[in-house]
C-alpha cells in the first residue's frame, strides 16, 4: 500500500462520486458522473486516479465475475454479492469472519497476505423475472440488464 496522495480536485471529486454511490460503479461511471462537475477531467486521468486510490487503499478495486472493474469507496473490509444476471454488486451487513485469514494460514505453503470473499446469485429483480427465460443456462443474451444500482442486504 503507498502513502495517502496529496489531494488535488480531481481525486477529490473522484473520491466524492465514489463514496456518494453504493453502486460500485465502474471507471466510466465514475468517469461520467464527475464530468459533469468537471468538464475538463479525462477518461484516463480518471483511470490513474481510481488506480493510485486504490494502491494507496483509500477505495477498493473489485474484480467482479462481471468482467469489467469496479470501485468501491467503502475500504473497510467486507463482502459482497455479485448477480451472475445483470452484474450488480452489494455491500453485505455481514461482519467480516474473525481470524479467517489464520484458519488457512501456511495452507499449502502459502503465507496469507489478505483475501476477497465475494458470494454469486441472483438480485431480487433477476430472480423475479428468471420464471419467464426458458433455460437455466448462460446469463449472456438478449435479456440481459445493465447494472443501474444497488441496495444493502442485510444478513439474518
């Protein structure tokens, strides 16, 4: 992790738009939505911001089974669920597990250095319409939804 990054409008405006989402959005979201409070700012700078953010752990950079990267302004450790549908990501209300990392310490030769723990489902949108798609196969198609959101689930 690198030192805090001297805060420059651009990063603060970045930084703004990504703690005032719970979408986990992209770096064309964020890209978009900052655009229009600076109408100046690029795509790429917003790429090596969300980066430098990220290595300095000031925001959480997602790999989601989704294919494209999202940020999350929330770096405090927790979980998220990804819908293998439409591609949303939650926050979960769900306490990172206690000493996980040291339950597979040394496993299989491994030092652990930290982890990403993310569940797969379907949101409640994708499982209300999934009775109407005939097959249970590859969530790729024609139905597909752009991820527009989404919401805390709580656990219990």
């Amino acid at each position: 992790m690198e030192q805090k990054p001297r805060t420059t409008i651009q990063r603060r405006m970045i930084m703004e738009e990504l703690r005032g989402s719970s979408a986990h959005p992209t770096a064309d979201e964020i890209y978009r939505q900052v655009r229009r409070r600076l109408p100046r700012i690029s795509l790429g700078t917003v790429y090596r911001n969300l980066e430098l953010l990220a290595r300095s752990g000031l925001v959480r950079k997602l790999e989601t089974g989704g294919g494209k990267m999202r940020f999350d302004g929330i770096a405090d450790p927790h979980y998220h669920i990804h819908c293998r549908v439409c591609g949303r990501v939650a926050d979960l209300e769900l306490a990172p597990l206690p000493d996980l990392e040291g339950l597979i310490a040394d496993s299989g030769g491994f030092r652990v250095t930290g982890h990403h723990l993310e569940f797969t489902g379907l949101c409640s949108r994708c499982r209300k319409d999934r009775p109407k798609q005939k097959s249970a196969g590859s969530p790729a198609g024609k139905g597909r939804r752009k991820a527009d959101g989404t919401e805390r689930i709580e656990n219990g």
